[in-house]
C-alpha cells in the first residue's frame, strides 16, 4: 500500500469517498463509493443497488429524519451503456443525463456540475465529489468546495485508467474535528490488488477501520466493476 493511501485510509474521518481505477487483469474499470458518518442519522443508512443504480437509503427512518434526509439520501451512482456517473449526492443525476454528450470525461463533469455548490450543512459546508468514466476510456474526478471567503471552488481531475491503479477522492481531508476540514490537493493515487469487486470493496472496508474501535465511523462500501465492451452485466459488491 503507498504511503498516501495508507495516510488517507488510516485517517480518523475522511467522511465519503471516490475512487475510480483499473482492475489488475486491466479487464475492467473499477468505481467505489464509501461512506462514514460521526451522526446517528448518518450512520442509519445503506447502500442498495436498483437496477443500473447504487442508492443511499435509510435503515432506520426516525433516526434519519434527524438530519438533513435531502443530503442523506440519494442516488449515488449510474451505470449505463453511456458512461459511469457516481457522486455523494443528487447531483448524480444530472451527470447521468450529459453522458454521451462527450467523449471527455472531464468535459461531462464540468457540464453537468456547472450549476452545483457545496453543501448547505454549516458549519461543514460539506464539498460535492463526483466521478465519470466513458466508453471512450475517458474518466476524471471533481470537487466543489467553499472557499474561506464563502465563494465557490471547483476543481477536475483527468486521469488516465492504468491496470491495477485507482484515484481516490474525499469529501473531508480526514481530521475529526468540528468543522470539518475539506479534502486538499489532488485525488491521491491508490493500489488496486484484489481479483474482483467484492474484495475490493472488503479490502476498502476493512482499510478505514480506526485505531480505536470506540471511533468507527464506517458505514457500508460498494464496488461496481465494469467494461464497456464486455458483454456480461456490471457487478457490484
């Protein structure tokens, strides 16, 4: 594991996570989405896959209900014969609607995000990340996060899709402190070693576990893997 993988992983609260890689046959493109939560009501949800669609839901709606079900709740990523569209928020879907707009994986995200801000949950200002890979080979990673001054920042992250290697993005830099600090810099560069998408994302999970056990944040992890010119279904784990 490098050294920055192991930083971000072993970090006490990253929050949610992107990270968008090759498989190490370099047969199939590789999407994980993560969640943590510090809340009862963040804590009370999962993930469950409809159709073409990775969904966050709840698993106790009265907890839920506690916080801002708006930015709880949503679709979390789309894969369809255009293009791969994930993100930790609604905006998924609008990213879904600009694939095959593009062959450009940056262009789409770029599109499609131009109209989103940080989220609303102060003190936190939460950043939105989200990820697109195309059938062109194209991919790429975005955040939007609040500037100091209260202005909006956006930057995009274009990658190439190399056997055994991913890219992973944060929504917070992994500090557990109040408020939270956003992610900094580029999407860190990870290993992606297992065989197939269950272990990947058991591989993940068992990654953020904390050093303390009293501490874990971790909520549920999914890997979808997928290749546009494979004829079988994507799967996700």
């Amino acid at each position: 594991m490098a050294a920055n993988q192991k930083k971000m992983f072993s970090s006490e609260y990253p929050g949610r996570i992107i990270i968008i890689g090759r498989d190490p046959s370099d047969r199939f493109n590789v999407i994980v989405y993560a969640i943590t939560g510090r809340s009862p009501s963040s804590q009370a949800r999962k993930l469950e896959m409809e159709g073409d669609s990775l969904w966050i839901k709840p698993t106790n709606r009265e907890t839920i209900q506690k916080g801002n079900v708006d930015l709880l709740v949503y679709p979390a990523l789309f894969a369809v014969e255009q293009g791969i569209a994930v993100s930790n928020g609604k905006q998924t879907v609008d990213i879904m609607a600009s694939l095959g707009h593009s062959r450009n994986a940056s262009e789409v995200l770029a599109f499609s995000l131009q109209k989103w801000e940080y989220e609303p949950d102060r003190p936190n200002y939460t950043p939105r990340i989200s990820g697109c890979v195309l059938p062109s080979g194209s991919a790429a990673l975005h955040i939007v996060k609040r500037e100091a001054a209260g202005s909006v920042e956006r930057h995009l992250f274009e990658f190439p899709l190399t056997k055994g290697k991913g890219r992973m993005i944060s929504t917070y830099s992994g500090i557990n402190t109040d408020p939270l600090p956003s992610f900094q810099g580029v999407p860190l560069k990870v290993d992606i070693n297992a065989p197939d998408g269950r272990q990947i994302a058991e591989d993940v999970y068992h990654a953020l576990s904390p050093e303390q056990p009293e501490k874990d944040f971790r909520v549920s992890v999914a890997c979808l893997t997928a290749a546009f010119d494979h004829d079988g279904p994507h799967e996700v784990a």
